[in-house]
C-alpha cells in the first residue's frame, strides 16, 4: 500500500564559519562532517552531491563524485539523496529502486520521478496513476 503523506521540513540557514570560507563560497564544514560517522553527516554527504552534481560552493561539477556522496547518504536513508541519486542513475533497475525508496518515505517529488520513471518503462502502468495522484495530494 502507499503511504498517505510526506514529512515537512523547516529552512535552515547555514551561517560561514570563516572569512574565507565568505570570500570563495566555500562549505569546509561539510567536507569534515562528512568524513565523520554521525547521523548529521548523512546531511553534509547530500549537500556535497549537490555541490559536485551542480559545480557551487567551490567544487567542480563531477557527476561520478556528486553520485558517490549521494549513494553515501542514499544508503543511509536520506531520501533527498535517494531522489537525486536515481535521477543521475543510468541503470533503470538501479534509478528505480532508489525512487522507490524514498516515495515510500513520502518524498513528493520522488514519487512524482518515479510515476514519469514508471510510464517511460511502460505506459500502461497502473501505480503510475497511483504515485502521481499521492504526489499531487501533497
């Protein structure tokens, strides 16, 4: 069965540790929170596949690097990663699965990737209609 409902999320607001960090638009807190173990660091591996899949924050654009983070955090349930990673997925299979993952924790825009992700597969897909729907209700 699908889920009902997604989770809500409040904006949080980074604030430069540096001066320098300022002057080159750098994020260094996120390179050592994600050599760490901790649950917060699941959230600095996403932000640097965001950094690496979009070329910010004094990283260059790297596919291959932005992938590595994201499957980092992906396999430790951050669902944002799970999104980003499957739409950087050259595999079907694989970009499914982790569609799927995180539409089932509710991730809306997730489960609108992966209603597009299914009719490509096959237009007559029935939980097409279905992921769309839960989607659009949120």
């Amino acid at each position: 069965s699908l889920p009902v409902q997604g989770e809500r999320y409040s904006v949080i607001f980074w604030f430069k540790d540096s001066e320098a960090s300022v002057k080159d638009g750098s994020t260094p807190w996120h390179d050592t929170m994600a050599a760490e173990s901790s649950d917060t660091s699941v959230d600095a591996l996403y932000n640097l596949g965001v950094q690496f899949e979009l070329g910010v924050h004094g990283k260059e654009k790297d596919f291959e690097k932005a992938k590595d983070f994201y499957r980092r955090a992906a396999e430790r349930g951050h669902h944002f990663a799970q999104n980003n990673l499957a739409l950087l997925e050259a595999d079907d299979q694989v970009a499914e699965k982790w569609l799927r993952a995180a539409s089932e924790k509710g991730h809306s825009t997730a489960q609108m990737n992966l209603a597009i992700h299914l009719l490509c597969q096959d237009e007559n897909d029935p939980t097409a209609a279905e992921w769309m729907q839960l989607a659009a209700s949120q």
